[in-house]
C-alpha cells in the first residue's frame, strides 16, 4: 500500500489546477484554489458538502473536524487505516472533488502587516 500522500496524489493526477501546500501539520491538496483534501500522519480531511456531512459522519469512522473547540461542517477526518481498501478511498475523494465543484473559495485574509499604518503624533495642526 502506498503511503496516504501518495495516495492522494495519485487520485489527483489527472486533476487540473492542483496544488500542495503545507498546512495543518500536513499537506494540504488545493483544487482550483479551494481545500479539498489533507493528508496528515495518520489521518486524511475531506473537504464535502455541508448539506450530506451528518448523513456521512460515522461512515468508514469519519468525524467531524474541530479546531479551537469550534465544529466545521463540511469537513471530515477520517482515519488512514479504514480508507485501505481502495473503494472507500475513492468514495472519499470523489466526494471531496464533487463539492469542490460548488465549493466557495475562501476569502483572502490581510495580515497584520499589511494593514494601513497610522501614523502617531501627526494629526492636522
């Protein structure tokens, strides 16, 4: 069996507009610009519909993901060892890449740093 993150990018190979970052303590797979999955060291994280997530949590051990105490719906950890067997791997992906179709992109955050500076001690005289 091939290790998770080859897996994945063996599944996204005939993806367009794919990209690898680093995020989450993984590697995060952007599909045009948008989260679809994660690979972690012994878990992946779907990105999937809202609308089907408490219809598929529990399915192959899948759970919610939480962060900081909030629950995200929409996103699914689901352990390395149940997806094995390559027909549950797939219906994960597939999924994944399904919602990624409608899937919003998130939106652009500023940093601190580039947040206008304001200048102290130089008001109108």
């Amino acid at each position: 069996m091939a290790p998770p993150l080859e897996r994945v990018r063996a599944a996204l190979e005939r993806v367009r507009r794919v990209q690898e970052k680093r995020m989450f303590g993984g590697t995060t797979f952007m599909v045009n610009g948008k989260m679809c999955i994660s690979v972690g060291k012994t878990r992946f994280m779907f990105r999937i519909d809202p609308e089907m997530h408490d219809d598929l949590v529990g399915k192959n051990g899948s759970r919610t993901v939480k962060m900081n105490g909030r629950a995200y719906r929409g996103f699914v950890h689901v352990d390395v060892a149940p997806l094995r067997n390559k027909k549950a791997f797939d219906f994960w992906v597939g999924l994944a890449l399904d919602y990624n179709t409608r899937a919003k992109a998130a939106g652009k955050r500023a940093s601190r740093h580039s947040a206008a500076r304001v200048d102290v001690g130089r008001g109108e005289r």
